[in-house]
C-alpha cells in the first residue's frame, strides 16, 4: 500500500530552485508523481549511509544525482586496489584515500548542491546516536553483522527508517525496515546472528562486481519513494535476486510478537555491546588460540625452499584461489579435504601449510597435531606475507 512522505510537508514548503537547478531535475519534474514538489522533499530530506564501498557507491552515487539536500558517510576504511572492481564511486588515483573523502569528491562532482557530511570512524553504539541524529533515513550498506544490528537497534529507538540491503556473490537482498510504519525489523527476520566465521564475508568469499549495483540502487529508490510519499515500499517483503538466473522473488516478513526489540514486551530498549551480540571477542580467542600452533615466517619458508631443505609443503586453498597464485613447490590439499587425506602424508616428516593469510593454515595445523603429527607448522601470514616481504610481484588478491 502506498505510505505518505516520511518528512514534515512544512520542511519543504518554502524552499526554491535556481535556473540552473530546474534544469537539472527536470526529468523528475516533469513526472506527475514527483514534481516540484516532490523535488522539493528531496531537497530538504537527509540521508545517511553507512559505507562507502560496494552498496554505499550506487547508493551515494544516485542519490546525489537524484538532488538529496544532505548526504552523510560513515566509513574508517581507505580505498584499496581489490575496492575497484565493484566500488565505482572511486576511482584507480583515489587507491590509499579516505573512502570517505573519496565519495565527497564524486558527489560534488555529480551535484554541487548537495551537503555532504563524513565521518570517519567506525559506527559504534557509542557514537551512533550523535551521527544519525541530524538524518531522517538510514541507509544500511554494510558487510557486517554487528553494524547490521547496531542500524537496526538505533532506527527502532529513533524512529528513523532504515533501508537494508545485503550481497553475496550472485545473491542481493533489499527491504525496509520501518516497525513505525507497522513493518518489522531486522531482529524479525534474524532473531540472533549466525555464529561468527559461519558466514563469509565478500573478501573471504567473493562478489560479482556489478551486484551492489543492482542492489544499491534499489536501495536508493526505495529512499526516494519514502521521501517523495510515493509506490509503494518495501516494508514487510524482502526482495531477493539471483543475478546467475536473473530472478527476482518476493517474500513476506512479518512483525514477530517475540521480538525482544519491537515486540509487545521488549528486552532490549537501548544500544548494546553488538561485539559481544554477534560473538566476536569468542571468535577472537578461538583466532587466538589458533594462532598458538607452531609457526614459521615466510623468511624461514624461502631460507628452507633456497637450500633444498626435506619437508612436505601443502597449500590448504581452494584450487580456484591456486590458479591465481602459488609456489610450484607446494601440494595442493584444500582444507576441506585434508581430513580424508592425511594417509598421504607421514608424521614423522617435517609438515608446512600454507593459505592466502595463515588463518585457514593455522587451522589445518591444529587438525594435524590433534591427529597425532606433531611435526606441522604454519606459515604465519601465508601468501599475504610472501607478497609483502619475499616476492613483491607475488599477485595479491
């Protein structure tokens, strides 16, 4: 059903446009549904996105195009190479910027109009009141669970509307989420996150470039009804799209009556420590205790490799991740196989294993010594390091 404008009309009744600024938006004017007026709402609303990377650069892009008056940023990270590929807000000069200072360059370039505010910094429960406070509509272009309920909490608390979107791989998903407009939360749909590591983020397991495209505009476009008072939301349905079969399927999301956010009797009623919600310091000890298995550095690997030192090398990657890089010395053994394929290798023989960044080695190690080889190292930093301190045309990915 259609919803009316989520701003105040009197916000918007007295503003003015230039000439110039006519011509700009003359394609929305000339709508019937949106009009002056409409534009209008657009220039008095205010809309903060938090991230500016793969969701957030569409989202920041169109929305600037679109004449929103004021744009805030959240984002601690700078631009890196592997961003390219799907963060089209920025560019191959802006590699080591601020995404932040980034995105504020582009959008001016867009539309001068627009007010942008950044904020560098990591979006926290002790910060999140005071940056959201100054704007009507929170835009969620995040890749982590924490932030993801954090948005969600403080929309709630605030009455402010929050526009989700989430990718992954082939796979995007967009909704509304307004408990104040009578649709649920994102605690409706997700009660409690998935146990860390159980879900991979984009770095660990990848997404089509051309996805949070798809994904971030909706997401714009679902910011622009709720300001212009017109379609009708996505508030209780989730869209999802599965760009592999180019198929979009709708599903209902209902308001839970046990939800201890929005529910009838609430257990949440203020910010929390959403490190702690999402089992993060846990995830950082069992990292931790991984990280106590013996160790090797990847100058120690070289020295060995140079001198033609005996020991048995595995790759625990995926084969996939082998064909972009590798060192023809190593046995390829994705961690996944290595249980049923320990009878390859013999423990009274020196073991080194090795991955993209140590983690997965760390593990495989651990696996090893539990099953009685206790001859095993991990190359701490795996390929990362070998690409930072041995071999700098090591392809890093």
């Amino acid at each position: 059903m259609p919803y009316p404008s989520i701003l105040d009309p009197s916000r918007s009744a007295n503003l003015e446009f230039s000439n110039d600024e006519i011509a700009r938006y003359s394609r929305h004017l000339i709508m019937p549904e949106v009009t002056l007026d409409g534009q209008k709402k657009l220039k008095a609303a205010s809309i903060l996105c938090i991230g500016a990377g793969g969701l957030g650069s569409p989202i920041l892009l169109y929305l600037a195009a679109a004449g929103i008056g004021r744009i805030g940023i959240v984002d601690s990270d700078v631009v890196d190479f592997s961003n390219l590929q799907r963060q089209v807000i920025h560019g191959t000069k802006d590699v080591g910027r601020s995404k932040c200072k980034s995105a504020r360059e582009r959008i001016r370039d867009i539309n001068p109009n627009v007010q942008v505010d950044i904020y560098e910094t990591l979006f926290t429960s002790e910060n999140a009141r005071k940056i959201a406070e100054p704007f009507d509509i929170i835009i969620d272009g995040t890749d982590n669970f924490q932030t993801r309920y954090l948005t969600n909490d403080l929309c709630f608390l605030t009455g402010k509307v929050n526009v989700y979107g989430s990718i992954f791989r082939f796979d995007g998903q967009c909704t509304v989420f307004a408990p104040r407009l009578g649709g649920p939360c994102y605690r409706c749909m997700f009660p409690e996150p998935p146990p860390p590591g159980e879900v991979p983020t984009c770095a660990e397991g990848g997404v089509l470039g051309v996805l949070p495209g798809i994904i971030g505009v909706m997401q714009a476009v679902e910011a622009v009804k709720l300001i212009c008072g017109i379609g009708e939301p996505l508030i209780g349905r989730l869209m999802n799209f599965d760009a592999l079969a180019m198929k979009f399927r709708e599903f209902k999301l209902r308001k839970d009556p046990k939800c201890p956010l929005c529910g009838p009797s609430p257990t949440i009623t203020d910010l929390i420590d959403y490190d702690q919600f999402c089992g993060l310091p846990q995830a950082r000890a069992k990292q931790e205790e991984e990280a106590k298995v013996p160790h090797i550095t990847v100058e120690d690997l070289k020295a060995r490799l140079d001198t033609g030192a005996k020991f048995r090398f595995i790759d625990v990657r995926e084969s996939y991740e082998r064909d972009i890089c590798g060192l023809a010395e190593a046995t390829l053994i994705p961690i996944a196989q290595l249980p049923a394929r320990m009878s390859e290798l013999d423990s009274a023989e020196d073991t080194i294993l090795i991955c993209k960044n140590g983690a997965r080695s760390a593990h495989a190690v651990k696996m090893l010594h539990e099953a009685g080889f206790t001859r095993a190292w991990n190359v701490e930093r795996g390929f990362e390091a070998w690409a930072e301190r041995i071999d700098p045309a090591f392809p890093k990915y």
